[in-house]
C-alpha cells in the first residue's frame, strides 16, 4: 500500500513537472525556432549541423533546429503526413524526384514569395540548378544540396588487372571491354555497380539528349507517357543486362547500398553521386580516380542532369518566421557557407560566387576529383532534355523502374518485356495523377 | 466469491479509458481507411476523387497477387520453421545441465533487438560484397550468393532473419509450457517403459499443444504484420518485388509512391483476411488442442 503511494506520488510529481517545462518557452518567446527536416545521413549529417551552428550563431534571435528525419522518401512522407496533420514543419529537404509533388501540393509557400528584392542574386546559382528547379523563371524552393552522377575508378585495381589507370571507359563499349578484362584478371568478381539506379537510367537520356517523358519531360505540360520503353531506353537496359550476363555489371541496390562493394575493392567502378566524393576519397584505401559518366555511341551530345534536393518552405508560419527562414536561405548561399558545403560533402556549391572562391583558393587543384562534375556538366549542351524530369508521382514510377531493371539484369523478363512493364505501370501512375488535377 | 460494485456506473467509468484510446486510435482510423478506400487521394490529401471500388479492383493485379503468395510461403516458412527449431531448443534449455540460466539467456537475447538493428546486423552478415557469411559461402562453394540480384536466396535469408528474431519469444513460452508438465507423467511413463521419443510424442507434446496453438497464432501475426522493419532495412521489397510481403506493399503504396486510396483499400483487405484467420485458428484448433 505504501509502495503504491510512493508511486502514486512520483507519477503526479512527473506530471506536475512536465506542465511546467511544458509552460516554460513563454520565457524565451524572444528566439524564433525554425524546424528544418532534412535526409542528410552519414557524412552529410555532420556537414549540416556546421552550417546551422554557424548560422544559429550569428543569430540569436533565431534557433533553427535541423532533424535527420531518414531518407529522402521518408522525409517527404513525414513533412506530408505532418503537413497534413495541420503541423508542418518550417523548412523540408525534398529530393528532386518530389519537386512536382511539391508544387502540386498546395502546403508550401514559394521562395520567391518570402524573398526580399534584391538580398540574393539569382543570377548568380549555377545554371543548370537553377533550370532544373526554376518554374517560369521562377524558383520554388531553395536550391541546397545539388548533385550529378559521376564515375568512381578504382585505379589500383586498374594497375592490377594491367590496364592504363588514366584511361577509364568514355563509352559503353570500353565499359565492356575494360570491364571483362578486370574480371577476367581476377582483380575483382565484378567490374562496376550504380548507385541510385533508377537515376542513372535518367542520366543515360539527359546525356544522351533523349527525354525521359513526353511534353518535354513533362516540362511543358503535364507528362502522360514515359519513354523508356522507346528504342533508346530498351537500348540501355539491354546493354547494362548484357553486361551483367558477363559478369561486369552487378546490380548494387538502391541509394548508397553499392559504394560498399566498391570501397572493399569487390567492384573496380562506380556510378554515383557527386555528393559521395568526399566520404569515398576518405575511406577508400586505393587510388580514387573520377571521370564523366560512359556514354553510347552514335547518339547526339546533352548534358548530366542534376539531382540531389532543395529546401521547401511549408504553409502554416507566422510571418516573423518566413523572416527568420529566409534569413537562413541568404545564409546559405554565402560564397563562404556555399564552398565549405562543398568541401565537406562534394555537392555542388550553389552560386558562381562560391566557385571562384574555391577556385581561388586552390581547392580544385588540390582536389581533382572534387572538379570531374562540374566539368562534366558544365562541358555538357544545354538542351531541354536535360534540364529533369517533373512527374508528379516520380517516386512510385522510380520504383516500378527499378523493379524493371531488377527482373532484367536477373535474367526473368527480356529487356524490352521489362520496360513494356514498366511502361505501363508508370504511365498508369501518371494518368491517374494526372486526373487528380485536372 | 462474488463481489459486486458499488455503483452500476463505477464499471463503464473504469473501462473508459482504454474504450477511449480504443475509438481514438482503432475504431476512427479504421473508419477513415474504409472510406478513404473509394478514393483516389492526392499526395497532400487536398484532393479526392470518388472511384467506387476501383481500388479493390485494382488489387487483382499481378503485383498484388505475388505480395500475397510471397506472404504466405514467408509466413508458412517462418511459423514451420520457427516452431520446429524453437521446440527443440526448449528441449534443450529444459535438461537440467551447468550452466543452463547462460544458454537461456543466450537463446532469449535476440528478441530484445528491435527490428531495424536485427536487419542492419543481417544486412550486414549476409552483404553480397563485404558480408561474413558471403564470404565463407564464396570460399566453400566458389559461388557468391547475391540477395540484392537473386529473389529466393533473398526470401531464404529474410526467413532466416525473421525466424531468428522470434527464436527467443518462442522459447520462452514453451519453456514455459514445458515446465508446467508435471514430472510424475513423465516417470510413470519412463518406469512403464517409453522411450524418449515416446514419451515426447504421447505426453510432452500434447500437453504443450494449447502453448503451440498460441504461438502459432502469434507467429502467424508476426510473419504477417511485424516483419516489416527487417524487410525494410534488408532488402525493401526486391529485387523485383521477390520478398513484398503484402504489408511492406501497403507501406511502400501508402508512404512512398503516396497512393492513399489504394493503400486503404490494401489494409481493409489486409484485415479482412487475418480477422478470418484468426477465427479460423481459434475454431479448428478447439478440435485438437488438449488443455488441462
């Protein structure tokens, strides 16, 4: 009996303590908070942290609070999920892959809306970032951590397997060629795997100057088709499976799940985003070496496109917030902030600005593999083919890709009987997206 | 005995609150799947389109049809595979040897991980590239067993993982059931000349039959509902779809490709089925379950 009122005591002590820290930020109602949900995992994740500290504390009148919220699609199925439960966060990472969801969504506020004329020069983001997120000219969301996809090279398995460590693969057929003679070495069981699949499948048509979905990528109007099922896109799944038939390909799963293989020397290259050249250079214990993405001969010259993800301003703040967001957006793309963002991670810095000043600072000269995407997509053709893709349910149609590209290189569905599948599905994803907003 | 409340109110009063979280959390959402399950919903849920039952009709598909056969083998494998081995470690951990309070907590312990670690850790055991247990297959067999590429080897070791996960729960409860046959049947039977399989067929398990009953329903749930964070860690569903159980779709449909409607319609189904397994279990088993 006695026990059970020590206990009864102990639960309304808690309860009585929690009221009041419950009450207490009356107190401090001076500082603004800013909640920022963002997918930044491993080595990115202390990168973040850096420039809120950084920024949090030049204002004390401002706390913005960022919070790993998973990966990117679980990011975007929260702040959706909390914006529809009438709680959104202020600030949401959202990966290019949901920048038509975004628009279409209704819960955000544009940046151009909370912009103050004249405090950031927009003339002064690196273009192909901003054509990929501009919507008439106009930018939606705050351009943040832009990416493209790269090469990765093993050269010291290169030196083992007797080939020329400065010359990777520039087209396919070099891929499968160097590729069978690392695996006939014995080097490696393999000889290349991708990160983020389905993105790659996207690169190949931006490179290639080939759309990815009619209306111009869904550009110009909604899309109603993807193409992938046309002549190029069975053209690259048939490759990739051919290569995998033969050993060189190896199918390396979603997202980061293939830097793995190739930082244990199980695979001698890699296609991946820019974004892991910081974390690969550290770990790897061999010589990193970075080229432009293989390409197919015979097909006209585009560009990489970019991926990666921007910052989305959600509806439902007070004004002194959108105040306090935006200061943090101007803070971003401060050449300084831009460049170390740069530094720590390998994504593009986000102005021309930022550039310059690694490049003044010998940054790119002491770090080649940091420059191989920029020259890659800065030598690119600027063609509305390669300005990305916009698909409302871009996620679910990455996915029923991805499924394609598994049951081919698996060797259950031909290359063309996997993108008719695919096909399919994704243009029944868009059909029914597309009533939804008709 | 009897004892009576003071107050015919008193009773509704006290169940209140779980009557409460119940509606609040069960009952209410519920409804709200049921109804959202005629719509087709927008990402954001600003906007609804009425389909009637196009979402029901839209789960005859052969993608729907592989979540539910994958559901059941992994399932079927999980429960058979899960008990069989279970019953046999319980035995084990039931002989009276040095030591023994060590090797129980050893065969518990798993249970205690939350899925999410239990997937990194066999995710990280079975990695097709830098994995322990790839390599020694690699070494004995000279052939590297890839679950990113290869659908059943992927199936296999998600049932591995999933079985592994619950061996601790299903020891527990049938050390428990065994521990509460009374010694003297088992010396009557051992003096009247049974041997050790006798003994174990004509009295340990059939007086252990209501602890398998109840964790064969439990393991059934289990391989139904709660494998998903091993799913999601591991293998998210492939490669081409080889281990979407039918509540890993209803997830990747609802929250990633944001398809509300259809997810409802998913979960509807979805509870249909195990409400009526359930009952099934709970009817036929009455017919041969032996309880003291």
């Amino acid at each position: 009996m006695k026990k059970s009122r020590c206990l009864m005591c102990l639960l309304v002590g808690l309860l009585v303590t929690g009221l009041v820290v419950g009450m207490t930020p009356t107190v401090s109602e001076a500082v603004t908070k800013i909640s920022f949900w963002h997918a930044m995992s491993a080595k990115r994740m202390p990168a973040v942290n850096r420039i809120v500290e950084g920024f949090n504390a030049e204002h004390p009148d401002i706390q913005v609070e960022p919070q790993f919220s998973g990966k990117y699609k679980e990011v975007l199925a929260k702040a959706i999920a909390a914006a529809r439960g009438g709680s959104p966060p202020h600030i949401v990472q959202v990966y290019e892959v949901g920048t038509q969801t975004m628009l279409d969504s209704g819960a955000i506020v544009p940046v151009f809306e909370i912009a103050k004329a004249g405090e950031i020069d927009w003339g002064d983001i690196i273009v192909p970032i901003k054509d990929y997120y501009a919507v008439g000219g106009k930018l939606y969301s705050m351009p943040f951590n832009s990416s493209t996809s790269i090469l990765y090279y093993n050269k010291d398995l290169f030196k083992q397997a007797g080939l020329d460590p400065n010359k990777p693969p520039s087209t396919f057929a070099e891929m499968e060629e160097i590729g069978g003679k690392i695996v006939k070495s014995g080097v490696a069981p393999n000889a290349v795997s991708f990160g983020w699949p389905d993105w790659q499948f996207e690169q190949m048509h931006t490179l290639h100057k080939q759309f990815y979905a009619n209306n111009e990528n869904g550009r110009s109007a909604r899309a109603t088709t993807v193409l992938g099922n046309q002549e190029f896109g069975v053209k690259v799944v048939s490759e990739w499976t051919k290569w995998a038939e033969k050993g060189v390909f190896i199918y390396g799963g979603p997202e980061y799940s293939a830097n793995k293989a190739f930082l244990a020397g199980k695979i001698a290259m890699l296609y991946q985003s820019t974004s892991s050249v910081g974390s690969i250079s550290k770990a790897a214990k061999f010589e990193v070496g970075t080229s432009f993405l293989p390409r197919l001969e015979g097909y006209q010259k585009g560009n990489s496109v970019i991926g990666g993800a921007t910052l989305w301003t959600m509806k439902g703040h007070s004004q002194k917030e959108y105040d306090a967001i935006w200061e943090f957006y101007k803070y971003l793309v401060r050449p300084e902030v831009s460049a170390q963002w740069h530094r720590d991670t390998g994504y593009f810095p986000s102005t021309n600005t930022a550039v310059k000043l690694l490049m003044d600072q010998g940054w790119f000269s002491e770090n080649p593999n940091h420059v191989t995407a920029f020259l890659q997509i800065l030598t690119g053709i600027k063609v509305p083919e390669s300005q990305g893709v916009r698909l409302g349910p871009f996620v679910a149609i990455r996915q029923a890709f991805k499924t394609a590209l598994e049951k081919s290189v698996q060797g259950q569905l031909t290359p063309k009987a996997a993108m008719e599948e695919y096909a399919a599905e994704a243009n029944k994803l868009l059909k029914e997206y597309g009533e939804l907003y008709q | 005995m009897q004892s009576k409340f003071p107050s015919r109110l008193l009773p509704y009063l006290l169940l209140s609150p779980s009557i409460v979280i119940v509606i609040v959390f069960l009952i209410i959402p519920s409804l709200q799947s049921l109804y959202l399950s005629f719509f087709r919903v927008s990402p954001f849920g600003d906007r609804l389109i009425y389909v009637a039952i196009d979402n029901f009709t839209n789960l005859l598909t052969p993608d729907y049809l592989n979540s539910f056969i994958v559901t059941v083998v992994f399932t079927g494998a999980v429960v058979v595979v899960g008990l069989v081995v279970c019953l046999a470690l319980a035995l084990a951990a039931n002989q009276k040897v040095a030591g023994i309070g060590l090797y129980r907590t050893g065969l518990i312990w798993p249970y205690a991980l939350s899925p999410a670690v239990a997937g990194t850790i066999w995710a990280l055991v079975f990695d097709p590239s830098t994995g322990a247990f790839s390599y020694f297959i690699s070494l004995a067999s000279g052939a590297m067993p890839n679950w990113r590429t290869n659908g059943p080897f992927a199936v296999v070791v998600i049932t591995l993982a999933a079985t592994w996960k619950m061996v601790g729960y299903n020891v527990i409860f049938f050390l428990a059931g065994l521990q509460t046959i009374p010694r003297e049947l088992i010396e009557a039977a051992e003096i009247d000349g049974a041997g050790p399989l006798k003994r174990f067929w004509n009295i340990t398990f059939p007086l252990l039959s209501p602890m398998t009953l109840f964790l064969l329903i439990m393991n059934t749930l289990y391989g139904f509902f709660q494998v998903f964070g091993l799913i999601d860690v591991m293998t998210e569903g492939g490669p081409a779809r080889a281990t979407e159980v039918l509540v890993y779709k209803l997830y990747y449909d609802g929250f990633i490709s944001l398809k509300t409607g259809y997810a409802s319609a998913q979960s509807i189904v979805l509870f249909a089925f195990v409400a009526g397994l359930t009952l099934l279990q709970f009817r036929f088993a009455k017919r041969w379950v032996f309880y003291q």
